[in-house]
C-alpha cells in the first residue's frame, strides 16, 4: 500500500490552526513564536561565547533562573533588560529592525 502522505505549506498550516495574519489567534501565535526564537537567539549566542547561564547571569546582573526562564520562554523580557544582557553579559550592541 502506497504512503499517501499529502505536503502542506507551513504558511497553509498556520492559516489553518491559528487565522490568517491579521487575526487576533495568528497574532497571538506570532508574537509568541517571536518570543520563542529570541530565547532561542540567546541561548545559541551565549553558547558561542562559552558562557553558562549562571555566568551570563553574574556578568549583568540577574539570576541563572532568570536567563533559564528567558532562554525556555516562559518569561516577557523587558528592553532595558534585554539590553543589559547583551551589553554587560556579552559585550556586544543590541540592533533591532521592523518590517
């Protein structure tokens, strides 16, 4: 019996689960996901930098729990925070963009 397994879009999936852009659920679901990659982001960048989140932690100032919780998503993340971990506890400039 042949495997009738039929590709789908991500675009097409996410249109289906969570609206199209534009709707309350997308944009909920979008907003999250952006959180998601930004722990994401800093968990990969600190790593390169051959720190342990406690280290990270203790060069700007916070808790390991705290850069656990960022990293796992399951904290908001001020600005002025996020710039003081990549400020103090990496050394480097934040840059944002929009689009």
């Amino acid at each position: 019996m042949k495997n009738k397994t039929r590709v789908v879009r991500f675009e097409d999936h996410l249109n289906k689960e969570y609206g199209v852009l534009g709707t309350k659920t997308r944009d909920q679901y979008e907003e999250g996901f952006e959180a998601f990659k930004l722990g994401v982001m800093l968990q990969e960048f600190r790593k390169e930098k051959g720190l342990t989140q406690g280290e990270l932690a203790e060069k700007c100032g916070t808790t390991k729990t705290y850069i656990s919780r960022i990293e796992n998503d399951a904290s908001d993340i001020r600005l002025s925070t996020l710039m003081r971990i990549v400020r103090d506890g990496f050394g480097s400039k934040l840059r944002l963009t929009f689009d």
